[in-house]
C-alpha cells in the first residue's frame, strides 16, 4: 500500500513538473524568468518544497477540518439535548 501511494505520488509529481515546463509559459506562468525576485535558489528546489508542502499540508487541512465539524456538530448535539431536557 506505501509503495503505491509512494509510486501515485512520485507519478503526479513528475507529470507536473513536465506540465509546467512545457506548457506554463503558455498559461502565464514562466518559471525560467530571470527577472523573478524569489527566495529559491532554482526552479527545481521550489518545485520539490512546494511538492512536500502538499504532502505535509493536506492531512493537516483535514485534521483541522475534521475537528471544526466535529466541534459544530456536538454544539448542535448539546443544543438538541437542552431543548429536550427542558421538556
């Protein structure tokens, strides 16, 4: 199971990086302008930390997620008991 997320992700991972590189430029996005002022030493380097941003981001998205539902649906479940308490 490991090895076949980790070979789903390596897959999409280079099949972006191709993406990018041949048709960024022609949806605007050029990733070789020189004139760029950002903090990354190269292309490769921004495109492997945006790629490990994803893998660290996502479960964190849905584990803060996961809790605000849970935290407005016991606020309605203790709601609902009050109004039948009070009966």
């Amino acid at each position: 199971m490991i090895l076949t997320f980790i070979g789903i992700y390596l897959t999409g991972y280079f099949t972006t990086l191709t993406f990018l590189k041949l048709f960024g430029k022609k949806l605007g996005v050029d990733y070789d302008d020189a004139s760029l002022n950002d903090d990354w030493q190269s292309n490769a380097e921004a495109y492997s930390a945006f790629s490990l941003f994803w893998f660290i981001g996502v479960p964190a998205a849905l584990l803060i997620g996961s809790l605000s539902l849970l935290d407005k649906a016991s606020q309605k479940y203790m709601k609902l008991l009050d109004k039948f308490l009070k009966l």
